[in-house]
C-alpha cells in the first residue's frame, strides 16, 4: 500500500532590519525544508500557521501553498523555501500543519511541531 509522508526541517533567524523592539516589533525569518519521506508522489496544497508572542497572542495564518507555490514532490525530493513572521516580543513561537494530496486524490496532514521564533545569541 502506497504511504504517503512529508517530513520537514526548520531553520530560524532574526530580522533586525525589519525590527523595531521601541515598536514592540520582532521579525524573524524561517526556513523549511520539506522532502517527500513517502513512497508515492504528492503535493502540498495548503498549509496553516499559529504564530504565538511571549504574552501568548496568538494569530492564525491559513493559504494555499506556500510562498506562492504548491510544489509536486516525487519520492526522494525536497522543496525550500524561506518567509516570515513578526512577533510583538522578542520570543515566541510557530507551529503548524501542510495540508497535501497525493497524484491518486488521498488527502494526508503535514504537521509542523512547534519551533522557537528566538534570537538564539540573545538567549545564551
């Protein structure tokens, strides 16, 4: 039977360009890499965010693919991409889910354990 599986890598970095702590704005910058870990082809449709501040304001960010892209992943192959969040403390949170189907119409979840939005030389 066909199995269908994505597996994902998270990378995060601050943006102090896009940062202004007087402001209580953060910005970090994220990087996923998503490879197809299945044995069937299959493609991300959608994906949803909770974005969650230190204070634990959390927003919900849902669409269709990611960065304007709904890649088709054979088996063996990866997808990167890199986009951004702003928080209004300087730590925080993501986690979330791809929503994704496969070439014969299955229909399979994609979670996102949660991952730190943090400047990691700040925390030392």
């Amino acid at each position: 039977m066909a199995r269908p599986e994505f597996t994902c890598t998270v990378s995060v970095r601050p943006l102090p360009e896009q940062s202004d702590p007087e402001q209580q704005v953060h910005a970090y910058a994220y990087t996923i890499t998503i490879r197809n870990s299945g044995d069937v082809a299959a493609q991300l449709i959608a994906r949803q965010w909770q974005i969650t501040d230190h204070r634990g304001h959390v927003e919900q960010v849902r669409g269709l693919g990611v960065v304007g892209h709904q890649p088709l992943l054979q088996p063996g192959e990866a997808f990167e991409y890199t986009s951004w969040a702003q928080i209004a403390t300087p730590q925080g949170s993501m986690q979330g889910c791809y929503y994704c189907i496969t070439e014969d119409a299955h229909w399979f979840e994609v979670p996102v354990p949660e991952f730190a939005l943090a400047d990691s030389a700040a925390l030392h």
